[in-house]
C-alpha cells in the first residue's frame, strides 16, 4: 500500500534538505538522470537551478532537460567577453539561500576550482557539501567538498560525453571512446593505480579496526574511505557496491558475512 500524502511529506521532511547548483558551463546534460538519482541517495533536492547564458547555442542541450527534471533556469548574460559571470551568479545565490538556514547541504555541480572557497565556506557554516564534476576537476575543489563524485560514473550509455557539445556526432563517438576506456582500466588498471587502491583501502581498514583483531565492519571502513579521499567510489574502480570491490580482491582481503536474515553483517579483513 502507498504511503498517504501527509505520510509522504512527513519522510520527505526527516531527509536533508539539498540545494542543488548547477554550473552549466562546466556541466554536462548527459548526467543529469544519474545526477539527480545520486542526490536522492543523500536527501530531498528542495532547490535545483542552472546557472548559464541559454542564448547561447552551446548550451542548447541543457534547455531540453530543465522542463523535464524541474530544474530552474538562471540566466545570466556575458557581460564582457573573457569573464565568467556566471560563477559569481551562482555563488551570490548559495550564500543567500545559506543564510535562510533551510537546508542541511549543497550540491555543486563543475568542474571549476573558482567554487573551491564557496565549499570551504558552506561546510564552515556546518553544511555538508557534496560536489559533482568531471575527473578533470582541480584537486583543490574536491578535497574541498565533503563527497565528490565524478559525473563520469553517473552517465548512462547514450549520446554524450564530457568535451563535445551534446547531440553532435563527435560527442556520441568520443563518448563510446571515453566509456570503453573507463572500463577497460577499471577491469586491469596500471600496477600504480592498484598499489594506491590497496593503500587507500589498508590504510582505511587499520583507521576503522577498533579492536585490533583485524576485522572490520564494511561501514566503518566506508566512512573512513570518505575522509580519506572525498572523491572515492568504487564505481571508479568498475563494481557498484564496496562490498563488491573486495571481494574481487581475494588475495588482497577476506570478507565474512554475520548474522542472518535482515540483520546481516559484511566484515572485512587485510590478508597482506
């Protein structure tokens, strides 16, 4: 049976409120389905806006996505050629809506590390601050936010991609490349990237083994791995679930399961 409408507001009131700021010019309209399925894993996106100039052509792939998924239109003209006046557009507008203290965090969505202080100064407001960009994303602007997730995870297969215009024949093959070659690192990856994985993870393991037996709880392990690096995901690394990712790693870990039925457990342990 559905929930009522009244009970449906009441859960939709006890998840964090999320606004959702969108820098078009840095910013993809091939992501926004996996975008905005992603801020649901974190809260109840109350405000969503775009930041752009929409007379521009560049931009017409975002005008056939904003009606569809609810999001508002903030159109900000070049003043001067060269200057970016959309940054600061956006950045004005989450400093009032920070001051309303209505919201529990940001989304912010570029790849431009002129959004670096505004994290900083959100999550010292106490907010929490999750940002979404390309990996070409400065390492500033990530480790600046409290999650980053990058929107290459989120894209579905389709036309698109993160350097070409959407809807051109370029962005579809360039898109195709991008994707097979995403998977085909996360598959082998480089003897550098797999040393740093297991670093990243052993180093996660011992932080969250509180009892120095050598087995940890998977979630404790998770949240150390988003203090760690901000920017970790394993869907970077080709599995959706962290669980997952140790397991297709046996030499490097043991995982056990406890429990039974609903109250089930996933425990992980360092085998080096």
């Amino acid at each position: 049976m559905s929930p009522t409408p009244a009970i449906a507001r009441e859960r939709a009131e006890e998840q964090p409120r999320l606004a959702v700021l969108i820098d078009a010019d840095n910013a993809q309209p091939a992501v926004i389905d996996g975008l905005l399925a992603e801020v649901a894993r974190y809260g109840v996106a109350s405000v969503k806006r775009i930041y752009g100039d929409f007379t521009s052509q560049r931009l017409a792939g975002w005008k056939q996505v904003l009606l569809k998924h609810s999001i508002h239109p903030v159109q900000q003209f070049a003043y001067t050629t060269g200057k970016n006046a959309t940054d600061s557009s956006l950045i004005i507008d989450a400093m009032d809506l920070m001051y309303t203290r209505r919201f529990n965090g940001f989304c912010l969505v570029s790849s431009d590390s002129d959004f670096t202080r505004l994290a900083q100064r959100l999550r010292e407001a106490g907010l929490t601050v999750y940002g979404f960009g390309e990996r070409k994303t400065p390492d500033a602007f990530v480790q600046a936010c409290d999650k980053f997730i990058y929107t290459e995870v989120l894209r579905q297969d389709g036309n698109g991609d993160e350097a070409a215009p959407a809807g051109t024949a370029a962005a579809g093959k360039e898109g195709r490349r991008t994707r097979t070659t995403a998977k085909k690192a996360a598959k082998t990856g480089d003897t550098a990237s797999r040393r740093e994985l297991r670093r990243l993870l052993d180093q996660a393991i011992e932080e969250a083994d509180d009892d120095d037996d050598g087995w940890v709880h998977l979630g404790a392990v998770g949240t150390y791995l988003g203090k760690l690096r901000p920017d970790f995901d394993p869907r970077l690394y080709g599995h959706k679930k962290l669980s997952d990712l140790f397991r297709a790693h046996p030499k490097w870990y043991e995982v056990q399961e406890r429990g039974s039925g609903g109250s089930r457990a996933i425990y992980v342990r360092s085998l080096r």
